[in-house]
C-alpha cells in the first residue's frame, strides 16, 4: 500500500480523483470532456458558481467577503495582492517566519515600503514570533498561517493587529476553524487541502479595494475579477472543477470543524510518537508545531539515508524533507486518513526499537 505525504500536489480523497477521471472522458452525460467546454456555457458555469458557493458556506462568511478562482497560485499573490492595495509610497506589515513569507516579502518590496512586524529568523524559523510591532500606518499586515517548509503553523491568529490582516494559507486553507470573516484577504493555492494545482483561491473584503492610486493592470485587478465572477479571462476549468469536488467532499464529510477534529488526531498521534523516540526529533517549538506539516530530524544524522530506504520501501511517500532544509516531512492534509499516520508511527517506532 502506497502513503502519500507528499507536501503538493498532495493526497486527494478517492472520490475527487474518481469523479474527476470520469468527467474527463464523459462530463455530466454530455458525451464532451471537462477539458472541452466552454467556460461561458450552461454546463461550466454552474462549477464556478458551486464552488465559490461551497467556500462561503464553508468558511460562513458575511456579504463583505467575495470569493475569486484565479490563476497563477499563491506566488502570483506576492505581487498581485501589494499591487491592490499598498501605495507606492505606502507601508505594508510582513512577518517572517519561513520560506514562504520571505518570498512574499520579496516581492511587496517592489510596490512599496515593508517593515517585519515579527520574526522568528534568528530562531532558524523553528518558531512563530511571540510579539508583534505593527505600524498603525500600515496598509495591512501579512501572515503566512502555516509555513510548509518549517514546519511552523500560526495557532493564535493576530486578529487584533489593529490594521487589515492578510494571511497566506496555502497549507491548511480549511483544515481548522478560524473566524475568516475577520481577514481582509486569503489566499491560497489549492493544491494542497483544496484540489489540484493550477488554480488559486483568494477571498477578499470588497471594502479595502479601489484604495490605491496606480495603474493596475486589468487582469491583476481584483475588482475586474469580482465583477466579473471569476471569469474575466478563461479559468482554468479542470482545477476549477476539481476544488469543487473537493469542497463537496469536505462538505459530506461534516465541514470544517469536523476534519479538524480529524487533524488534530493525526497531529496528535505523530508528535506524541515522536516525543517518545529520541533516536528522531522535531525541532520545532512544540506550541508552533504545524499540524499539516511535521518536521523532523535524526538524532544521530548517519541514519538518515537507512530510514529513507526503509519508508521508500514501505511505501511511505514524500517523506524527504525539503531541499533547503533536509531531514524528514509528514504533510497531514485534510484527505490523508489516519490510518496512513499509524502506518508511519508503527514504522517509526519499529526503526527506533532497532537502533534504540
């Protein structure tokens, strides 16, 4: 049996990979693929309109909040996101706690002035900032909720920053229940807790748009996108699609506060496994730990190379850490079943009676 833990594309339920495979080859009996119709047809829109339908139902969120399907993933919304809504000569909050929020940090430079309200990079990123210097001035102030490569997770959202709060969850968007009505602008690539890659959600308050004074290119324009209801240009349709099975699903299988009842078990199993080994550790501050993406380390690094042999062979999948940091990664996303968790921890736990 192959189990993926794969950081994304990642594991998907059964069923999305079924339905999906079969509107391929026959789309809702019409005898066309899913690849083939048309965007701007009776047979595609309705997708677009469930899929943005099952977001709001799924996050409650108020009339304010409009919900966009569009391309280029979250690393487009580095830049598409200070574009919209940092003045030139304006200031934006970041904090910085990974990878991902230093690339975004990279790119909001280019539109205007950014301050790090918050940083864990003298920490190695092994944790999240306990305290956080926002400017009453700043246009808005941005989190990465959960950073895949570190291995951190936001667990106490700064709802109170006192300004617009922005948050990147591309890795565990809907995976826990937040209050979503109190972010300004989430965004997320879907190819990790929400369908296949290619597209991005981004849910945005209507209200703090239209406030900058450049030139913002059409397609770049949120307000172009909400107008137009996510079909400004072509979508990408198949993603499209495939992010709305996968909110069918998450809808079927209880909503949100049910898969992360889900979630924590998982979470729960893997770190209490791995506090009770000492031949592994995580090096992660243990009230930061994410519960999407574990990581962790060997205690004696020559045994690296034999527990990656070991899980290739058991069929544990993904489980390399990223190349920027090495070591171990066990992503938990909401279609991965616990079963595939126990699995992991019973090898864990067999390799540490071995070289205990």
């Amino acid at each position: 049996m192959v189990h993926n833990f794969n950081a994304g594309p990642s594991i998907l339920p059964k069923e999305v990979f079924e339905q999906a495979s079969q509107a391929i080859l026959n789309f809702n009996d019409t005898g066309l693929s899913i690849l083939e119709i048309g965007h701007r047809t009776p047979l595609f829109e309705p997708v677009m309109q469930e899929a943005r339908a099952l977001v709001k139902e799924l996050m409650n969120l108020d009339t304010n909040h409009e919900v966009l399907f569009l391309h280029g993933g979250a690393t487009t919304q580095f830049m598409q996101l200070p574009m919209n809504l940092l003045n030139e000569n304006g200031l934006a909050s970041y904090t910085e706690t990974g990878t991902w929020s230093n690339k975004a940090i990279k790119e909001a430079k280019l539109f205007g002035h950014v301050e790090i309200s918050g940083s864990s990079k003298e920490e190695n990123f092994t944790s999240i900032p306990d305290e956080l210097q926002v400017s009453a001035t700043a246009a808005y102030l941005h989190i990465t909720t959960n950073e895949t490569i570190a291995g951190t997770q936001w667990h106490a959202i700064p709802y109170d920053c006192g300004v617009p709060l922005v948050a990147d969850m591309s890795s565990d968007i809907l995976s826990r229940v937040l209050d979503f009505n109190r972010f300004d602008l989430i965004y997320a690539g879907a190819q990790k807790n929400m369908g296949a890659a290619g597209v991005n959600l981004v849910v945005v308050n209507k209200n703090i748009l239209g406030k900058v004074s450049r030139n913002i290119p059409s397609i770049l324009d949120y307000q172009n996108h909400i107008k137009e209801e996510s079909m400004l240009n072509t979508p990408p349709v198949f993603a499209v699609y495939v992010a709305m099975l996968t909110l069918r699903w998450l809808k079927k299988q209880g909503g949100v506060s049910v898969i992360e009842q889900k979630n924590n078990e998982k979470a729960k199993l893997f770190y209490d496994t791995i506090d009770n080994l000492p031949v592994f550790k995580c090096p992660i501050r243990k009230i930061d730990r994410s519960k999407m993406n574990a990581v962790f380390v060997m205690e004696n690094p020559e045994l690296e190379k034999e527990f990656l042999n070991l899980c290739t062979a058991e069929g544990m999948i993904g489980v390399k850490g990223h190349r920027s940091v090495g070591g171990f990664r066990v992503s938990m996303y909401n279609a991965l079943p616990i079963e595939s968790v126990k699995a992991f921890t019973n090898l864990m736990k067999h390799f540490a009676t071995k070289h205990g």
